[in-house]
C-alpha cells in the first residue's frame, strides 16, 4: 500500500520535471472558521454541483460498454478544467490536515441537495491521480443511495449486506473506470432497520480491513440533520467533511449540523462550500 504524503510528493516532483502545460492553480489559504476549517475554492461562480444530483437525469449512463458518467463528475469527465482544479485544492488541504498516512472520512451536509454526493465522487477521481495510491469510495446512504446510482453500480451486494455479513466484503467491492478505485454500493435494506444495520459498523471490523488494502476510504453519507446515520459513520471514520452550498444552507442548519457531529466525537475535518460566488471569509462570518 502507497504512503500518501510520499506519493504526493512523487507526483509534484514529476509534475516539476514534465514541466505544466498550463498555469497550476494554487489551493486556497487555510482561513479559521470557528472551530472548523474551511476547505474552498479560490475561483469565483464555482459549480461543483449540478441540479441534476436531485433530479433523475444522474440515472442516465451511455449503452456503449465503457460508461459515460454524469457530467456532474468533472474530474473524470474533463481533468484539465477550472472545477477540477477546485476539487485538487480541496485534496491538497485535506492531505496536508491528515494526522495519519491514511484517510478516511465521512462526507455529508447539513440539508439535502448540498452536493455531497457529487463532491465526494469528484474528490475521489482526483484521488486517484496520486501515484500508488488506492481508493475506496462506500455509499453509505441506504436511503437514497445516489453515489451507487451515480457510478451505476450494481445495487447488491453492498455495506448493507456486508454488515449482515462481513464475509462477503470481496463480493461488494466492485470496479469503477478508474484502475485505482473501487466502490461498495449501498446495497438493500428496509427503512426500519437502516438504523439498526448502520449501527453494526461500530463493532464491526470492516473499516479496519479495508484500510489494509486502501490508502483512501470517502464515505458519502445521508444529511446530519435528517438522520443519524451520519454521526454514526462518522464516529466510526473520526473525520468529516461537511458540504454546504452557498446562499442555500441555513445559518441554523449548519451550526446543529456541526453541533451534531461534535457531540458525537466526530472531527471536522474542514467545511467544503459549493456554488462559490463571493469572497469565502465573509461569506462564513455571515453564516458561521
């Protein structure tokens, strides 16, 4: 298994040696946010996420044999563009906050249609760009499941199944276009026992095994606010990434959001803010 910091490092020093063929954009300056950090980008009108995470048209993949994902998923869609290089940023910081060589976090919101989904695929593809390095990503929103659908993923097995029966983790992971990630979809559960199947994860060893195997483990999981799935997967990985959306996310929502994961020894690792359209420090004194 790759060293993360080293194969960082690796992959800026044969970026220096290729010379760029075009101007790197630099990530942006780590700037207090309360307690949290904020993890955003520097290039104003930033459209991380598109409306089509909330509506059907995410279902759609090409008939050909090699599928096209959404246009949603611009890092692996189109790595040269200026989004992209947001979502390099946000890499760049989470990598230099790492307290361990690994990571693995929980990425949610503090309302639905924040972008969490969206945010985590495209993060995870520029993952994927650090030499040696595996990654993971697990759809552990058994509710709405949109990160299986997004990558169309098969629906079973998944985590649900796998925290019936740990015995069938290779079964669940499965391929994505990226040689280096793999995903688990979120697999089937009814809604009144969604609860109880998340909560086998903290006994379960299952993260432990797969941190053998990957470098990288994102977990998309179901708002703060609207579950407690969240506040379980996340005290299980430690760290969180929160998603908020610009000019959409409730002051109030935000502050139970981190209030939440605060009380449940879950560690913010920063605050990600999509559809950026001013100055990101002014922004946050407003709503923080």
């Amino acid at each position: 298994m790759g060293n993360i910091s080293d194969a960082f490092k690796k992959q800026q020093a044969e970026q220096q040696q290729k010379g760029a063929s075009a101007p790197q954009t630099a990530g942006p300056a780590e700037t207090p946010v309360t307690k949290a950090a904020a993890l955003s980008a520097e290039t104003e009108n930033v459209e991380a996420v598109s409306s089509q995470e909330s509506s059907s048209e995410n279902t759609s993949f090409s008939s050909n044999k090699v599928k096209k994902y959404s246009s949603d998923l611009v890092a692996y869609n189109d790595p040269g563009c200026i989004l992209t290089e947001q979502y390099r940023s946000l890499r760049t910081n989470i990598l230099a906050r790492a307290k361990k060589q690994q990571v693995c976090m929980i990425i949610t919101s503090a309302e639905a249609n924040e972008g969490k989904t969206v945010t985590t695929l495209n993060l995870a593809f520029v993952m994927t760009e650090l030499p040696d390095t595996r990654v993971l990503v697990i759809d552990g929103d058994l509710r709405k499941d949109r990160l299986t659908t997004m990558l169309g993923l098969d629906a079973s097995p998944g985590l649900a199944e796998v925290l019936r029966d740990p015995s069938r983790l290779n079964e669940a992971l499965q391929p994505t276009q990226c040689s280096n990630l793999d995903a688990i979809s979120a697999g089937g559960a009814k809604k009144h026992e969604i609860g109880e199947v998340i909560s086998r994860l903290s006994s379960s060893k299952l993260l432990q095994d797969l941190q053998r195997k990957y470098d990288i483990i994102l977990v998309d999981t179901p708002p703060v606010g609207s579950a407690s799935d969240a506040s379980i997967l996340g005290r299980v990985t430690g760290d969180a990434l929160l998603v908020i959306r610009m000019n959409k996310t409730h002051r109030e929502s935000i502050e139970r959001a981190v209030g939440l994961l605060q009380s449940a020894d879950v560690n913010i690792a920063g605050i990600f803010l999509t559809h950026q359209k001013s100055y990101v420090p002014r922004y946050f004194d407003y709503y923080l």
